[in-house]
C-alpha cells in the first residue's frame, strides 16, 4: 500500500481469472470494503483532476472501483480506471469479463 491506497487481490487471483459476476459476490461477502471506493473519494478525483500524480504502478493496470456499480442481473457494469495521458473512467460489463491479476480492487483508505 501507498499514497493512501490498497490494491486488493484475493491470492488465487494473479494465477487464474474469475468471472465478473462471480468476483463481485466473493468480494461482497468477504472484502466489503471494495465497495467504498468511488468517484465522490478525495483520492480518485484528485488523480482524475491532476493526472501527473496518477501512481505509475497503477498505470499499466485497470484497478476497479467496485463501489460504482450500476445495471441489473447480466447487465451490470463496474467502473475501471484506465491510465492514457490522463485518467479516465469508464464502465466495464461483469457478463463475460473474466478479471485476472491485473484487476485488482481499489481501496481507498
């Protein structure tokens, strides 16, 4: 962990992917707070309105803010940031998604 932040993965994650819908439910009930990372947190709109302090370990992946969900049953979506000069934000469907290592959970702290 730095700069206020926590990349979480469960262990078996960076050796196989999991499906979208199905790492939503295991984070639910085992790592809630994966949930409270949004858009409104002081970390992530301070990236999103100054770019350059973006952590460049974050760069080359797609961290998740599991707390921006939105959508019913196979049409839910999960905001992702994705790092191109800036940082932009942008949904992500949990219907055929399968999450590897390099997805992992942003937790704000």
């Amino acid at each position: 962990m730095t700069g206020g932040y926590e990349l979480f993965l469960f262990p078996w994650q960076g050796s196989m992917t999991i499906g979208g819908h199905a790492l939503e439910a295991l984070l639910r009930k085992e790592k809630p707070e994966a949930f409270k990372t949004t858009l409104e947190s002081s970390l992530v709109r301070g990236w999103i309105d100054h770019p350059e302090t973006y952590p460049k370990e974050l760069r080359a992946i797609y961290p998740v803010l599991w707390g921006m969900t939105r959508g019913r049953g196979d049409d839910r979506e999960v905001k992702r940031l994705v790092f191109h000069r800036r940082v932009r934000v942008l949904w992500f469907p949990l219907r055929n998604v399968f999450f590897p290592g390099d997805s992992p959970a942003l937790l704000a702290k």
